[in-house]
C-alpha cells in the first residue's frame, strides 16, 4: 500500500536568532505564499533588524510550521512511502479499554 506524508520543512531551532537568520531566505519563501502581506512588510529586511512586532508574526509563522501536526504551504514537505506489509491489520477495542 502507498501513502503520501507530510511533515515540517524547517527542523532547525526556531528559538534560536541565529539559525532563523541562516534559514531567512527558505522562511521567506514559505511566509511569501502563506501571507503576501506579510512578506511586503519583511522582504528588504534581515531577521535581526525586524522590529519586535513583525519578529513576533514570524514568530508564529514558524511555530505552526514547525510543530503543527499537518504543516501546510511551503512550510512542509511531501514524501512517499510504501509499506511493506502486504496483509492488511486491524485493532479491536472492548468498550472498557476506551
């Protein structure tokens, strides 16, 4: 059987100025498609020369795209996969185990 997945593009510390600076240009690319708005305000500017306020939307920006359980835009990245298992399987649960 295949299936497709999804799971955050960025892996780095987004707590950390330094590898937010290092991952400008992909961050840009990701907030470009997910709020032109927001991408007219930053594009001519580095990470580290944002006034608070607009640090703190990217902020969020990578919070949801790093730890969102379906990451969307191009704040993710799409695999493929396919299982090994030829035989389908399933679990059963009384009631009481729920």
């Amino acid at each position: 059987m295949k299936f497709l997945f999804r799971v955050p593009l960025f892996d780095f510390d987004i707590e950390s100025m330094s590898a937010v600076q290092n991952n400008w240009k992909s961050i840009l690319t990701a907030i470009e498609n997910a709020s032109p708005h927001l991408f007219a305000e930053i594009k001519d500017h580095t990470y580290q020369d944002l006034p608070s306020s607009l640090k703190n939307k990217v902020y969020k920006y990578l919070v949801r795209g790093r730890y969102r359980s379906t990451p969307f835009g191009f704040f993710r990245e799409l695999g493929s996969e396919k299982s090994m298992q030829s035989k389908s399987s399933s679990l059963t649960f009384s009631p009481d185990e729920l």
